[in-house]
C-alpha cells in the first residue's frame, strides 16, 4: 500500500545534498553532505549509510525519489542518472520533485513563500508557493532565474513573504535591508512564532535535510498515482547551462 510505501530520496541540486529513507512520512534514515564535496563521491556511500543504518536493503524500497531541479547542473545530473539506474534496476516507479517546492515545504505552512536558490554569478533561482496545512505545495508562479534586484522588482510589493532556502540565506542581509527602506519588518521565522512579530517577511531557518521533503511530496505523487518510469524521470534547469550559453555567444559572435 502506498501509506505505508519504503521511499529513498536524493537530493543533490544544493551543495550539500541528502539522502533519506522514509515510509509513510516516518523518517528511517538520513545523510547530509558537506559543501566541498561532489556528489559523484560521495552519492552511493550516503545511500549505502541510510539502508545500513535502518536494516533496509535496495530491494525493500516501493519508490525512488529526486529533486528534479533547478539547481547545479551537475550534482542535478549525479542524482538523476542515480535514481533511473536503481528504479530500472529493481523495476521500480521514480518521482522528480521540483526542488523549489521542496524548498518550500521546508519552510513550514504559508500562504506566500519565496524559494530561493543560488544559481552562481550572484543570480537567484526564485518561485512564489504557498505550502497548505497538509503539507502539499502550491505554485504561485513559476520558476525563474534572476537577479537580485530583479527579484525585489517582483515581490518587493508583498506585504508578507516567508523567504525559504539557501538563496536567501545568503541575501538575507539585502532581503532585511530593502525590507527596512520599505518600512517592511523583517523578522527570523522563530522570533516570529515566539509572538514577537507574526507579519512583514520572515526568514525560514536553513534545512539540511532537503531530502526528507523531497520524499514527502514524493509520497502524495504515490498516493494519487503520478509516479513515472525512469524514462519520465527529466532534470527541470530553468535557464541554460554555461557551456550552453558559451556557445551560443561562440556561435552568435561567428554569425
């Protein structure tokens, strides 16, 4: 049954990365990775720690789970080609989850939420959600790659935001100080529900564990039978890589 479904979830789009195992929401099993190493290194021996660590094997596993993107091409890469090999392998179903709403999801039950990732040379991977007391995630808008500033020209009007992810870890500070001019309050999400402030923006603590709600939207895809083959299985980019964008700059410059 799919309540009570044995789920392995990647996630390798953010720097670190994680490995979970889960069934029926319960957390069996996790790794976190560190920042300055790749996950082609050390991918497998995270997987390998979960199932030794909760008596699991390969085989016991109902469904395959992977942030699908947008993050680092390459660690989104690593995770995917992972994932569709052990699904193929064991003929099992797999589910991408975006990880945006991941990243969202992390960040606790909100009508607004902005999902930030980094997406290098200083631009952001940024979304809109709001997550549902259940759990699930809704899109508000969809996924873009842009510019700080670009980003405050977008949401820079919204009262209250619940700012999730790394992306806004790192900005927090540009975040608190356009909040500021705005005469916005921005406040750290536990002051918030310690009663200090409940409105303005809030900055969502940092989530490790990306994983763990890589497999929680992974379990509503199994429940309501939106699960894939490993050839459904795609990475999601938002904007091109930059051997992409050096060629075609190569090509326009030629042209």
């Amino acid at each position: 049954m799919p309540e009570s479904s044995i789920i392995l979830s990647l996630e390798t789009a953010t720097r670190r990365g994680s490995v979970c195992l889960t069934r029926a929401n319960e957390l069996l099993a996790s790794a976190v990775g560190e920042d300055l190493t790749s996950h082609s290194n050390t991918l497998l021996k995270q997987i390998d720690q979960v199932l030794v660590s909760s008596r699991f094997s390969l085989e016991d596993v109902s469904l395959f789970a992977a942030a699908s993107g947008p993050g680092s091409f390459t660690g989104l890469r690593i995770g995917l080609a992972t994932v569709k090999g052990l699904a193929a392998t064991l003929d099992r179903p797999c589910a991408g989850i975006p990880t945006l709403q991941a990243v969202a999801r992390a960040g606790g039950v909100s009508a607004v939420t902005v999902a930030l990732l980094p997406a290098g040379r200083g631009e952001l991977f940024a979304q809109k959600l709001a997550v549902m007391p259940d759990g699930t995630v809704v899109e508000l808008d969809q996924p873009s790659h842009i510019s700080p500033a670009e980003l405050l020209n977008k949401y820079g009007n919204e009262p209250s935001i619940r700012w999730c992810g790394e992306g806004a870890q790192a900005r927090s500070l540009y975040l608190q100080e356009f909040a500021q001019e705005q005469g916005i309050c921005f406040t750290e999400l536990q002051k918030a529900e310690q009663g200090l402030k409940q409105d303005g923006w809030t900055l969502a603590p940092a989530e490790p564990l990306l994983a763990r709600h890589v497999a929680a939207l992974a379990q509503v895809r199994l429940e309501q039978g939106e699960t894939g083959d490993p050839n459904s299985l795609l990475a999601f980019y938002v904007r091109p890589s930059d051997a992409e964008l050096k060629s075609h700059g190569h090509n326009a410059a030629d042209s």
